[in-house]
C-alpha cells in the first residue's frame, strides 16, 4: 500500500545518511540523479537493499551531524509515509532489511511532532507507524518506534480505539514506557473500542506480573469486562496454568483496597473457576475455590465446573480436587446437576468414555445412576447408545453393584426404547446382549417384542449393505439376520391374523403354512441366503415368488 510519492529532498538526504560512511565507488555508481526520483517508497527500499546492509558500519556521530544540518528536510508528512510504507513493505523485502529502515531513522535523531488543532492541541486521532507495527505484530521495531513516537502526552488512537498506551502494554519490554504514560496522566482503564480490552487485559494476557502490579498500583480496575464480558481474571485463568500471577493478581488488588469479583460470568455465563476447569489449570482453579469461587453456578447452557471436568476425558485429578476443596469449604457440589439439555456430570462423563475411576468417583459421591435426560435417555442409554464395548456395560453395573446401587434395566426414553433395544440396533456383540438380558423381566425378547421392530427398522434404513460389506461380523451379525428373518415371518402372520378377524373368525392363526412362509421371505430370500443361509435352507424353492416389502418396515419411525 503506497501512500504518496516521496519527497526527492527526503530520498537524498537518506542516501546521504546511508552513504556518510561507504567508499565513495558506491556514490559515484549511483544510477540515476535527483530528477529521476520521483518514486514510491516501496521502490526506494528495493533498490536501497545494497545500502542498507552496510547500515551496521554507520558512523553514528557523521549521521548526527548530517541530521543537524538537514533538519528541516524531515517533515512530519513525508516521514510517516516513508515510515508506513517500509512497515506495509516488509513482505516485499527481506525482514531484517526493513527493521535497518526503522532503525535507521530511530538513530539519526528524527522525532514525530503532533499535528495541533485551531486551539494548539494535538490531534491524538492519527494512524502511525506504531499501529501498523502493531497489527502485523512486528514486536522487534516497536521499540525503536518508540523511540521515534516519543511524545507521552499524546496518545494517538487508531480507528479501531488501539492507542499507543495499549501497544506498550500489548508489547513485552516496554514496561519504562508504560510508566511514563502512566506519569503524563494516562486513564489506565482506557479500553480497545473494537474489543474493549483494557491495559490490564493485554498485560494479562502476556502473563507480565511486573507490568500488572504497575496497573494495579496506579489505579486499574481489576472488574473491568470487555466486549466478550471477559474481566482480566477470566484473560489470567484461559492462558496456560500461571498459579503466581493469580496469586500475584489477588494480593496486588488487596493491597490496592479493591475486591475481585471472582465470580463475574462473561457473555456465556462462564465464571473464571470455568475457565480454568475447561483448561485443565489444576493449581488455578484450587486457588479459586481457596478464594470463594461458587463451584455451584452454571453457565447459559446449564453446565456447572463439574460438567466441565466430566466432559473433559480422564480428567480424574481435576475430579477429585473440585470434590476435596468442595467439602472442605463445605460448599458442595450438586452432583447430578442438569445442563439444557438435562444431562448430568456422570452421563457427560460416560458420553466421553471417562476411566473406570472416574465413574466410581461419582457415585461413590451419591451421583444418581437412573437418572434421564430431557430425551428420556439414562447412563445406560447412553452406554448402549454410543459404544459397543461390553466391558463399559460390565464396569458400569459392577460399580453400581459395589455401592449397592440398583441400575434400571428396563428403563424406557422417549422414544419407548429399551437399553437392550439400543443395544442390539447398534449391533453389539452377543456378549453385551447377554449381559442386558441377565435382569430382563421377559428374558430373550418375544416375536411380540418392540426389540424386532428395532431390529428391522435399522435393516430398512440400509444396513443390509454395511452387512454386504462385511461391517458386521461375528454373533451379532449371525443373531441381527436370525431376528430379521423371524420378523418377516411375524408380520406375515400378523396379517393374517388381522385378516381373520376382518372375516369374523374368532379362530387366531396359530401356525404358519410352508407355503406362505415361502410367499412371505421371497422378495427377501437374496438378503436372507447372503446374511445367514442356514435361515433360509427351507426356503430354496421360494425364488420364483416376488412379494413386496412389507409397509410396517418403511412406517416404523
């Protein structure tokens, strides 16, 4: 981005600068005269680049002097372009020859000198070279920027709100400046327009304990929210885990006389003691506890720091600590607390697949093992639902068990479906099944049994082709196409029982002849013969019938 074409008075004295100590070989190579230069400043720092890497050898005192003599060559108009353009350029050069450019102006004296108003006062209203450094996050040349822009009193803002007060705070080892803003009467609770971070969130966020108790001491609310309603102890707890600045953060602002509102939630209801949990910040959110923070609240989506750490997998240290401090606060934790969706701590922790510690952790500590979510669906649901490892079905009623917990087999969601339904429409292996079954009030379920209508319906919707493809394997794909076959013949009966009844008989079909068995699988017999041909072993003569497929198949939800 070029802004204007630069002056020739300021393209020669550089050249002077830049030449004050080479051999006088490289002046008189010089390509074009001062008539020709009338370029941009991209095109100045291209063509410099042989210059520039000879700045290291400059006699600093020959560019004093030289600065002196052409003092009034430096307008503030022409510099800030040429300082700009050789930020915006430096995807053009290679970097280090871009911070010499910086560099070199910083050292041949050259200072910024605000524009003043009608009244005499400084516009403070003026995007510099500063504010460009800073959005392409050039931390080297801030510094040196510095020394350029160093007028304290004014403090120019960006379009966005950004100041140079913020970038001091925003940059690490600029602390010295920092403090001269903060002597020249600088609101240290000046915040970003565009973010609304203050001086103490960016020094919270580069963890910079010094600058913080700086703020602190000359006046920095330690309340202040920006935009996402994040206060810089919210900024402290989401970095990586910093015990001492928390620590610090605390006793800076009691010595201040100002009290922390550890428990102010942000935009999403988020209390710092959930940030720290989500981040794992063990020693951070202990600290919390120690301070007053309620791990009791819950964020806009109901869940609670202990939703947190369940739906974190195998956080069981995380676990144990929020129980410990709890109990010793004597603030205890609402164990089966319910999220939006009416989930608790231990279906989040069952839902991630959390260790066999984790789920004795929680009903050791009374977490209801029955209860069901706004969907109908209980920790066992869940099991079922999600995983086909028999050995989490197993863990999950032995420790029941163990705390003489009675778990409820036959529980229904609303979709009327038992955990052994969900079992066996996710294909689980025999084993699980016959562990479900252990307690099942029916045993194996009947022809009359909602579990086939389960059965078929995941057949219907195409399953019959992850079976072609060899996905399902070993009992359960054996037991799945023996229930499907069964269930073909159960509808066929059922239809004819129904067309008994419609012809006033009150003689029910007891048995079903070979022939309509025969009528009934036809259009199925391929399926059927591929699956399991054992099944369909009476039926070889059964290929030249064609029956549609049943309509209990394609209404079933």
């Amino acid at each position: 981005m070029h802004y204007s074409k630069i002056s020739p008075d300021i393209y020669f004295t550089i050249r002077v600068y830049v030449c004050t100590s080479t051999s006088s070989a490289i002046i008189s190579s010089l390509p074009f005269t001062l008539s020709m230069l009338q370029c941009t400043c991209a095109t100045v720092c291209s063509f410099e680049h042989m210059f520039l890497t000879s700045y290291v050898q400059l006699d600093v005192q020959s560019v004093l002097i030289a600065t002196r003599q052409r003092k009034e060559i430096f307008h503030l108009k022409w510099m800030e372009y040429f300082l700009v353009d050789s930020i915006n350029c430096m995807h053009k050069l290679q970097y280090w020859d871009a911070e010499k450019i910086i560099k070199f102006v910083a050292v041949t004296g050259y200072k910024n000198e605000p524009v003043l108003d009608e009244e005499s006062k400084p516009l403070v209203n003026f995007t510099s070279a500063l504010h460009y450094a800073a959005r392409l996050r050039l931390s080297s040349i801030i510094p040196d920027l510095f020394i350029i822009y160093n007028r304290y009193d004014v403090n120019y803002i960006d379009q966005v709100g950004l100041s140079h007060f913020h970038i001091a705070c925003e940059v690490s080892g600029c602390y010295i400046i920092v403090e001269r803003f903060l002597k020249h009467k600088q609101d240290p609770n000046f915040r970003v327009h565009s973010t609304g971070d203050s001086a103490l969130h960016l020094a919270a966020y580069r963890g910079d304990q010094k600058l913080v108790k700086l703020l602190l001491e000359n006046g920095a609310d330690p309340n202040l929210a920006n935009n996402d309603g994040e206060t810089p102890l919210h900024v402290i707890c989401n970095r990586y885990e910093d015990y001492e600045l928390t620590q610090l953060f605390f006793r800076y602002s009691r010595e201040m006389k100002q009290t922390v509102q550890i428990d102010a939630p942000d935009t999403l209801g988020n209390t710092p003691l959930h940030i720290a949990v989500d981040s794992r910040h063990h020693k951070v959110a202990n600290l919390l506890m120690r301070k007053g923070a309620d791990p009791r609240l819950a964020n806009f989506k109901g869940m609670t720091p202990l939703h947190l750490c369940c739906k974190r997998k195998g956080d069981i240290d995380m676990l144990k600590m929020l129980l410990q401090v709890s109990a010793e606060e004597k603030r205890p934790l609402q164990i089966d607390a319910r999220d939006q969706k009416g989930d608790t701590p231990l279906q989040y922790a069952l839902a991630q697949g959390c260790s066999r510690q984790m789920i004795r952790e929680l009903l050791k500590n009374r977490a209801d093992p029955n209860v069901a979510n706004f969907e109908g669906w209980t920790p066992l649901h869940i099991i079922c639902k999600k995983y086909r490892d028999y050995n989490f079905a197993k863990v999950f009623l032995e420790i029941n068990s163990e705390f003489n917990r009675i778990v409820q087999i036959d529980a229904r969601d609303k979709l009327n479906r038992t955990p052994l339904q969900w079992a066996v429409a996710r294909f689980l292996p025999d084993p699980r099944r016959r562990r479900l079954t252990r307690r099942h009030k029916g045993g194996i379920a009947t022809s009359r049994s909602p579990l086939l209508y389960t059965c078929c319906y995941t057949c219907a919707k195409g399953e019959k082709n992850q079976w072609r493809n060899n996905v399902i394997v070993g009992p359960a794909r054996e037991v799945l196409a023996y229930i499907y076959a069964v269930y073909l013949l159960y509808i066929y009966r059922e239809a004819c029982i129904e067309l008994e009844r419609q012809r006033g008989s009150k003689k029910l079909v007891r048995a079903l002849p070979k022939d309509a068995i025969i009528q009934a699988c036809g259009s199925h017999l391929d399926t059927i013969a591929f699956i399991y041909p054992s099944v369909t072993g009476f039926l070889r003569t059964a290929s030249k019938f064609s029956l549609e497929k049943p309509r209990e198949i394609r209404a079933y939800p």
